[in-house]
C-alpha cells in the first residue's frame, strides 16, 4: 500500500485538547490545518466558533469533543452537549462512551446514550472514542458492536488522555468488528510517518493527532509519492 503525504493529510484530524490551550495555539491548530490540507480540526466545544471562524472559506472542518475525556457524564448531558456544538458549528463529533457502564455489562445503557447522541448529531457524523486500554479484548468488541448499532459512523481507539494511545493490534481488532462501511479512527501517541501508515495498513481511515505537520513532512522527507 502506498499512501502519499498529500492522501495522509486528508485523514488527519489535527487536534488539540490540552486544557491550557489558549487562543494563539487555537490560530496556530488552524493555520496548519489549512496549509496541510488536513481533513478537521478537533477541539474543544468552547473553543467551536473560534475554529469555525478561522476556517471560514477553507475545506477544513470542525470536529468538536464530547463527553471528554472521561465518558462517565450523564447520557442527557451528552446529548445537550452535542446539539450545543452543533448549534455553535461543529460538523463532527467525537463522542466518549460510558467506559464504566460498558464494564458493567449494561449493553442496555450504553446503547441507549450512544442512540440518543447519533439522533442528536443527525447527518453529522459521530465517531465513538472506547478507549482500548481500559477495555479487554471481549468489551472492544462489545463496543464496537454497539457503535455499530447506534448508527455511529466511527470508532475510535482512544481519548489519548488515557494510559495509552492508538495500537496497530487495536486499530485491526476495531475494524475486523466494525467490516469495511464504518469508519476507524486511531489517536493517541501519533507522532511520526511511519506510525501513521503502520496504522492506516492496519484499517484507520482517520487518524487523531497533534502532529500532524510533523507526520507529512515526515513522508516528504521518506520520499513517499
């Protein structure tokens, strides 16, 4: 498989969820999205119009967080919080389930939030964050089964706030669950080239990451065509 820097970039959600972010870094996240010609940005729901403001008139969309980064919030407050930062002007969402009530058993519950939030969202995309490395092998793909079902158009590895990111063995689990039609999104840990075409090989369609400069120079600089 051959991927070139141009095609990489168009997979990548160039993210920055850091809490002490500020507006300048917010600019700076924009700036190089466009430049890059990176699929989103992803971002924090306060930080939504400004995203939206200085991507006005590029390609570029706006991905907004939900849930984040814990996942435990109530499932109504999800679902207000997604049909906030739709209303502010997000086109994506990146949704964390209920990691507890996943571990539970309590499919039921899960379900039913991971429901309410795809019919929030509406055509807008919902990629749902599981957080592999909390999860054994049997709640991943219980998970996925439940994305699946919701109508959720993603799953995605992990927050990258958690004890660990994107594996290639995660990324090829997630989507041998998931077959060929839903979306799989790796994040966390995705700092350079050769990661990031490791995991797309492996079946990420979409790829959460703060270094996504870095990633694309890293591929010029390889030679990749």
């Amino acid at each position: 498989m051959s991927t070139t820097p141009g095609q990489m970039a168009r997979l990548i959600d160039h993210t920055l969820l850091r809490p002490d972010a500020v507006l300048e870094d917010f600019q700076r996240l924009c700036a190089e999205a466009v430049k890059h010609g990176f699929h989103s940005v992803c971002v924090p729901g306060s930080r939504v119009v400004q995203a939206v403001h200085l991507l006005d008139g590029s390609d570029v969309k706006v991905a907004a967080v939900v849930g984040f980064p814990l996942g435990s919030t109530d499932g109504d407050a999800k679902r207000y919080e997604t049909e906030t930062v739709i209303d502010l002007g997000a086109q994506e969402i990146d949704l964390v389930l209920n990691i507890g009530r996943l571990k539970d058993g309590d499919d039921r519950y899960v379900l039913r939030e991971l429901r309410d939030v795809v019919e929030a969202a509406e055509s807008i995309p919902v990629k749902v964050i599981l957080e592999c490395c909390l999860l054994t092998e049997d709640e991943k793909r219980r998970a996925c089964s439940l994305a699946v079902e919701s109508g959720a158009k993603f799953v995605k590895t992990s927050t990258g706030f958690g004890s660990g990111g994107a594996t290639v063995a995660d990324v090829a689990l997630l989507r041998s669950c998931v077959g060929p039609k839903i979306g799989v999104k790796a994040a966390g840990g995705i700092r350079d080239w050769a990661s990031a075409v490791a995991l797309v090989e492996a079946g990420a369609t979409r790829l959460g990451t703060s270094a996504g400069p870095a990633i694309v120079a890293g591929g010029t600089a390889s030679g990749a065509y």
